[in-house]
C-alpha cells in the first residue's frame, strides 16, 4: 500500500520560463505514476492580447498553436495536446471570419510514457502567434526541453 501511495504522489518537476513580448512560457512535469507523466506547456499571456487555439475553423486567417515534439525512443506519446483554459470563440464581423483563443493563461498538456525506467528529456517547440483587436505579432518560435526521472 505505502508503495502505491508513492506511485500516486504527484511530482512537479518545474522547467524553466520564458519570457518574449505579451506572452510569457513556462513548462513543467506532473509524474502520474512510475512510467507515466503530464507535460505542461503554459503561456500566461498579457492584458489585451490572445493566442490562437491549436485548431481553428476552416476558413479562419490566424495561424494556429503549433506544438511538436522531437522523436524519443524512450517515450510514447499518449493521445493529442490537450487545452487547459478559457477558449473564446470570437467572430470578426467586418471580414465574417471565426478565430478560437485564450486568453490571461492557457495550458497545453501532453500525458506520456516512459518504455524504460532511465532518465531522459522530452524535447519540442511550440509555434505560436499573438494578437490584440487591432495588431498581430509574427509568428514566434519556442523551444523547450524538460527532464524525465524515469
């Protein structure tokens, strides 16, 4: 029982955070149990601005999240990118068209599995774009690279 009260504690092993323009990042690792995690992909974004979904409508012009993890031997990923956060389905009525966002904080979460107990790295980016009412930024970049204590 004590061993499987272990296995049910959760663990937060905190990546680091990145800061660029009206969205900070920050990423972070959820121990499920002995093989399995969460990894979190968190953009707390500024007052005024949005980030796009990662799925939008079909005809819509804002350029989706993007997140894409390198290929790990070691780790199977289980199921799709998750959200985490308040989407906004919000429709620009001079041009007709629908966008999907966040807004303040979303959270992008990606549950795994580890094939071997040993200690590895999850790595990735995130592709995102950011907009207020009236202005975007390019696109941005974000890499990330989190331990996993297998």
């Amino acid at each position: 029982m004590k061993k499987m009260i272990t296995l049910l504690v959760t663990a937060f092993i905190t990546g680091s955070v990145f800061a660029g323009g009206p969205v900070t990042w920050s990423y972070s690792v959820k121990q499920l149990d002995a093989n399995s995690y969460e990894i979190h992909l968190t953009a707390q974004i500024d007052k005024g601005w949005h980030l796009y979904a990662q799925q939008q409508p079909e005809d819509a012009i804002a350029i989706p999240t993007a997140i894409k993890f390198l290929k790990n031997p070691l780790l199977i990923l289980d199921g799709k990118t998750t959200e985490l956060g308040v989407l906004k389905k919000v429709k620009d009525e001079s041009i007709g068209i629908e966008a999907w966002q966040y807004s303040n904080k979303v959270d992008f979460v990606q549950k795994v599995t580890m094939k071997h107990k040993v200690k590895t790295n999850i790595k990735g980016t995130i592709k995102f774009q950011v907009c207020t009412d009236s202005e975007c930024l390019p696109p941005a970049t974000q890499a990330f690279d989190l331990s996993l204590n297998g």
